[in-house]
C-alpha cells in the first residue's frame, strides 16, 4: 500500500507518496510529468512520510543539508542510476549536465541522462535542481524555474542579485 499526504512549504504544496520500504514520490502542486495514482494509493501517513516531513521542513528553514531517507522510486535501472547520481552533488554545489553523463558513465548520452533528471519522482531529496546548463543557465525543472532558484538561493548555490555586481 502506497501512502500519501500533502505537505506546506515555501514553493507550494508537495504531494509526498511512500510505502514501508521508502518513498517514492515528492510532487510539486503543478508537476511537469505527473505520476500516475493507481488503486493501491491510499491518503495517509508512515513512518516514512513522517520523516520525511520532518526532513524537508529542516531542509527548507536552512538546518539540513543531506537526506537520510529509505527511497524507493520507480524507473528504468539507467533512470535510477541518474537519480542516485545526483545524490551526490554537494549541498550548495551546482554540476552541468555534461558532468552529470560523465558521473553515470555515459559521456555522450547527455540528452538521456537530461530526460532521465527531467523524470525524477524525488526532487529535492535528490536534487536534481542542482543540475543547470554548461555556461551556468538555469534550464528545465519540474517544479518550475522560480522553485529552481528560490532552492539554489536556499542552499548558496547561486549568487544573491546585490553579490553580482559588487
């Protein structure tokens, strides 16, 4: 059984959705690829939604850096092998895409390892936010450009506008 649960924070609400194994969903309230609900899901809470509450609100007032959360996202194995790779940019870090193939071993599949960050079912906990364009550009993102930047501000990875030009 998969529950789920809406959460408050500061870029709208998340739908969180995980199981007793792990999470499996963190959705923003206007998701570019939505998941789909099946007959199995069931509006509640877990242990797991519990700490993963409990996280995200760290996360958002500035106190956490990194998850310890069980995860269990849906995908392909190459789909997942990008997502576990984001797992691994620094808090406050930003990597290109490029460097992202490079990470998964697939130097040349960089539009693959794009569309493969573009579908992760955990953004925020596995940031893939922290993934911009080559020449430093704010590209795609689920949760919408805005949410992109407010989560970078947030974690120091981009410059604040009166920084630019001091």
């Amino acid at each position: 059984m998969i529950h789920y649960q809406y959460m408050n924070s500061p870029v709208d609400p998340l739908l969180l959705a995980a199981d007793e194994q792990g999470l499996r969903l963190i959705e923003f309230h206007r998701p570019r690829h939505a998941m789909a609900r099946v007959a199995h899901w069931s509006e509640g809470d877990n242990a797991v939604l519990q700490a993963t509450r409990v996280q995200l609100q760290e996360y958002f007032s500035g106190t956490r850096s990194s998850f310890e959360l069980p995860l269990t996202p849906m995908g392909t194995p190459f789909q997942k092998q990008v997502w576990f790779a984001l797992a691994a940019i620094p808090y406050g870090s930003t990597i290109s895409y490029a460097q992202l193939a490079l990470r998964v071993g697939k130097p040349s599949a960089m539009r693959a390892v794009g569309a493969a960050n573009g579908r992760n079912p955990l953004p925020i906990v596995l940031p893939c936010h922290r993934v911009i364009g080559a020449d430093g550009s704010l590209t795609g993102f689920g949760g919408g450009l805005p949410t992109k930047q407010f989560l970078l501000e947030l974690e120091g990875a981009l410059p604040r506008a009166d920084d630019l030009f001091a």
